[in-house]
C-alpha cells in the first residue's frame, strides 16, 4: 500500500474520531451527568472534548488535502509521528485510566491502537 493510501487512511481514522467526538454530550449525557461537577470540571471537559475534535479535523484535513507533504518534509514527518505518539500514549491510558472489562471499551482500545499504527505506517515508507 503506497504512503499517500496510508495517510488517507489516518485522515479517515482522524474524521472518525472528530465524529466521535462531536456526540460526547448525548452519547455520555453531558446536560445530566456534568451537573454533579463544578462548573470550571464541567467547562474543563467540555472546552478539552471541543479542542480535541479542533485536533482532529486538522489532522484530517493535513491528511487529505497534503499527504505528499506530509510523507516527504520534515514538518510533515514530525506531525505523523507526534500523532502516532498521541494515539499510542491514549492507548497505554486506557488501560490506566479505564481498565475496564466490556467490549465497547475494548473496541475503543484497538481503535486507539490503529491510530499509532496508521500514523506510523506511512514513515516507514
């Protein structure tokens, strides 16, 4: 598979996510569930869920509109690797902060996982 395909596939792996991201409040039930917390907890969570989708958009737009870029200049490099890196260390968190024993857990884990994989992929190219 040539490296464009490649970060194709991290920009498909990063909307995905930025989707995910976006349905936090119903799916987690954010209106109901963050009224036990302080307001600066609630807003923290919040402002960090919405930088997060920011994240990954930009991702997938680096990914789809310069992926020759991004596979053959340094900055490009750089910005690959620092995205393998976010998605191996959100997968070793996982199993820190979350270790728990229920399938939807353990999808999300193997998503995680192929994150650092596809933002690898493509430099060792």
């Amino acid at each position: 598979m040539s490296g464009t395909v490649m970060v194709y596939l991290c920009g498909v792996h990063s909307l995905g996510f930025a989707i995910f991201h976006a349905f936090f409040w119903r799916i987690f039930d954010w209106k109901n569930d963050l009224k036990t917390s302080s307001v600066s907890t609630r807003a923290i969570i919040q402002i960090s869920n919405l930088r997060l989708i920011h994240v990954f958009l930009l991702s997938t737009v680096l990914c789809f509109w310069l992926p020759d870029e991004l596979l053959s200049t340094k900055i490009g490099q750089v910005f690959l690797a620092g995205m393998a890196l976010f998605w191996l260390g959100r997968t070793l968190e996982q199993f820190i902060l979350l270790p728990y024993n229920q399938l939807f857990i353990h999808v999300l884990t193997a998503l995680f996982a192929l994150g650092a994989l596809l933002f690898t992929l493509p430099l060792l190219t």
